[in-house]
C-alpha cells in the first residue's frame, strides 16, 4: 500500500512538470546524444562544426517551444471542433521530433558501452581525453539501464503474448508505429488542452451549456459560479506554467553546473541520469504488479471453483 501510494504521488507530482521535463529532456539528449554517438564515435569535420554552432539547437527549440505556445493559445481561445486542424499540425511536428529522439535512444542503446571512460576535456587539441591519463576510470552506464528498460516496454505486449503477436504482426507494429507517433499528443497536447480547459464543467451527463445548470437555476448564480471557475483555471493554468518554466530552468542549470567542470563520465548520477532511472523505476513498478495481479487473477481463474466462468450458449437458451 505504501509503494502504491509513492507511486500515485510521484505520478501526480510528474503531472505538474511533465510537458516541462520533456522538453528539457529532449534538448539535453540532444546534446547528449551529438557528443557520444557522432563527436565520439566519428571523425566526421562537419558532425564537429554543426556540434560547436548553436543553429541546430536552436532550431529545434524554437520549433518545440511554437508548438507548445499554439496548443496554449488554441486550448485557451477556441472550441475543439474549430482547433483541431492546429492540433493536428502541432501533434505532426511534435510527433516527428519524437520519433527522431527514439530513434536516437535506440541508437544509444545499441553503440553505448555498458562502461563508460571517464574524459576530460583537453584545450590544446580540443578534444576529449582519458582521465586520468595513464589508467583513466571506467564507470556504470546508467542511461543504458533506464534506456533499455524503458524501450523494454514497447515490446512487453510481444514478450507476454508471442502467439498473438505471430498472428497479428502487422497489427502489432501498426500499433507500436501509432503509439510512439502519439506520445506526444498525450504529454503535451492533452495535459496543455486538460489544464486549460478546468473551468469546462458541461461535459459529462450534465444539462447542455455552460454546466452551472446543474448547480443552481438563477441566472445570477450560474455566472457567479462560472466566473469563478474561470478564476480558478487561471490560478491553476499560471501555476502549471510556473512549474513548467522553474523545471525547465533548473534542469539546465544542473546540467550546465555538469558540463562547467570540464569532465565527463565521471560516475556521478546528473539530472539526465536521475530522471531516466526515476522514469524506468515508475516503469518498473507498474509493470512487475500488473503481471503479479494478472498471474494472480489467472490462478483464480483456472485453480478457484469460486472465480470459474461458465460458459453459456445463448443461441440455445434464446
């Protein structure tokens, strides 16, 4: 019960900084990913001049950064039904450089060592050097660990049912292709959209308009209570916005207090390291009790007398 209840916490805390730690996230391998697969494995002169301008970095994040204000600015101004065709262009950009971190991270994944030597950066030939010198120290890759684990989850669906996934393979993968292209509708699209939209109480079986019919009938008191919903979706959207930003800021300045000493591959868990394994330990739990609760529920199933279903022929009976 106490590690359920850690892990709805922990849930709910990454829920106020979700949109913001993927987008840290994302530029920061960015960088990440440059100096360790391309700068460190090749000897390509472009790779390192693209590496040392900022136009690239730059690019994605003002691309980022514009989808990210359009989805705020159509959630806040326009109804779903008018918004939709800039949802849909902002969920394509986003999807796509979704897809690239992917892809990046498995490329990570397959060409990282699981030990990594410790560097330090060297002025006169502006290069990265072993450290120390003559019997330079190798430490554990944590962002292999989480990355595996993570990706791990994509192919649980095939590890669990292999005869399935033999006879609907193309499902299976039409269903992977479409769940990476639409993460980022879920983290940044449907929280911006959710957080937004609070003051909307006329879903649901509520009587049609603005919702406060359900709570009173006086004119009076139903704008009352709307205004007062509009209030409180303000507070709140302007607090998400903070989170967002203060995450935002404070995951590059931890990576950037990192990079200032100069050496790299040191041991030393960094703010990248620290959210990939704290992403695979949430991972980690949910899957380790669902198939715990699923083995439980299948011996019921198959060993309890109780929890037996019978199967009934209702062409017969009917």
């Amino acid at each position: 019960m106490i590690l359920y209840m850690l892990y709805m916490i922990s849930s709910f805390a990454l829920a106020f900084v979700i949109v913001g730690a993927t987008f840290s996230t994302i530029m920061i391998f960015y960088n990440y990913a440059l100096h360790t697969i391309f700068l460190y494995q090749s000897d390509a002169k472009w790779l390192i001049n693209l590496n040392k301008t900022s136009f690239v970095r730059e690019f994605l994040f003002a691309t980022y950064l514009t989808c990210l204000v359009l989805v705020l600015i159509v959630s806040l101004t326009l109804p779903v039904d008018k918004g939709i065709g800039y949802f849909r262009v902002a969920v394509v950009i986003l999807s796509i450089m979704s897809l690239l971190t992917v892809t990046g991270i498995v490329y990570f994944a397959t060409q990282s060592p699981w030990y990594l030597q410790e560097e330090i950066w060297d002025p006169a030939t502006e290069t990265w050097v072993p450290y120390p010198y003559d019997n330079p120290n190798y430490t554990f890759n944590y962002l292999l660990l989480a990355a595996i684990i993570m990706l791990s989850t994509y192919l649980l669906p095939i590890i669990l049912r292999p005869v399935d996934f033999a006879r609907n393979i193309t499902s299976y993968t039409f269903g992977l292709i479409s769940y990476l292209l639409m993460i980022p509708m879920y983290l940044n699209v449907l929280s911006i959209y959710a957080i937004s939209n609070l003051h909307d109480v006329s879903w649901g079986n509520r009587p049609t308009g603005t919702g406060t019919e359900a709570f009173t009938a006086a004119e009076a008191e139903q704008k009352k209570a709307k205004e007062g919903y509009l209030v409180f979706r303000t507070k709140m959207l302007v607090f998400w916005l903070l989170c967002q930003v203060l995450y935002y800021i404070m995951a590059l300045q931890m990576m950037a207090a990192v990079y200032d000493k100069q050496i790299i591959n040191s041991g030393k868990i960094t703010y990248l390291e620290f959210l990939t394994l704290y992403l695979a330990a949430i991972i980690c739990f949910a899957t380790v009790f669902a198939v715990l609760y699923t083995i439980i529920w299948w011996f019921r199933y198959c060993c309890l007398k109780a929890y037996k279903i019978e199967e009934q022929d209702l062409s017969k009976e009917f």
